[in-house]
C-alpha cells in the first residue's frame, strides 16, 4: 500500500507541471484567439477599402414604408442588362423592412458613366395573391458613391404600394 502510494505521489509530482503548462498554453492561446479575430476585422476592412474604392462604389438599398398590406418573396436586380443579384424573404426579414429597416441588398463596382437598374419584385397582396413588379431607372454615376433604394411605400388612394427606385443624396 505504501508503495501504491509512492508511486501515486510520484505520479502527480511528475504531471504537475504540464498542467501548469496547459493553463499558460490555454492563455496563450486565447490570446492569439483575440488577436486572429482582431486582425480578421483590419483585413476586411482593407479590402472593403480595395474592392469597393470610393470612385467606383454603388449600392443598393430595399425598404418598406408603412406598407401593410404587401409582404415581399424576392427581388431580382440587373444592372446594365446584367443580373447581378436575387435575394428571397423570409417572413422576419419582411417584418423587419415593416418595421422601418433598410437592406443592403448590392454591394459592386461601376464607373463613371450613364447606366440602368432594373428590379423585378415579386410577393403577396393582403389576400394572398401574387403580385409582381418591374421598375427600372436610368441614373448617372460620377467619380464618387453612388446608392440607390428600392422603395415600396404606401399608397392610400390606390390602395396598393407604390414601387420606386430613388437615389441617396
């Protein structure tokens, strides 16, 4: 028994410092944890910088202004006659765009010069029924950011929401 006891005593004497070891590599890895998700941030920030540089940035923009009685599925955007992104809904989204938010929907580059946008938006009247629109807007880009919105609002007289695309001043 006592020689079970030796050898435990040793054991423990032997292992002791390793877990000393793991608690500063435990930290030492947390550390570079920190430091890796820090540096992750300054990277996407500098290609932010590099792929959407000031003279050549556009963007694109939904909202939804008071519009209870339209919920949209999706929206297809070409720019140029070239799509260039769809995203489709989902019910929170929906809510969260009737509640005053406003989705980055395009992010890209463009030069300087005369281009179009087009949106085709699809979704579902008060009743349920299908309901799709296409609007399009010529718009002009100088050597600075360009955004535009794709704005449904309400529209009381018609008693159906007004579909436009507006750009940011």
């Amino acid at each position: 028994m006592k020689a079970f006891q030796v050898l435990l005593f040793i054991a423990l004497v032997l292992t002791w410092p390793s877990y000393a070891n793991e608690s500063g590599l435990n930290a030492e890895i947390e550390e570079l944890k920190s430091e890796v998700v820090e540096l992750n941030r300054e990277l996407f920030e500098l290609e932010e910088k590099l792929l959407y540089p000031a003279t050549t940035s556009f963007a694109v923009f939904v909202s939804m202004e008071q519009v209870d009685d339209f919920a949209i599925d999706s929206i297809k955007l070409m720019l140029d006659e070239q799509a260039v992104t769809s995203h489709l809904y989902t019910a929170d989204q929906v809510e969260a765009l009737r509640r005053g938010g406003i989705q980055k929907v395009y992010t890209g580059n463009l030069k300087p010069g005369l281009h179009n946008l087009k949106a085709e938006i699809q979704g579902r009247d008060l009743d349920g029924r299908p309901v799709k629109k296409v609007i399009v807007a010529d718009f002009g880009k100088a050597r600075s950011n360009k955004y535009l919105e794709v704005k449904i609002s309400r529209n009381t007289s018609k008693n159906q929401p007004d579909f436009a695309i507006v750009e940011w001043k």
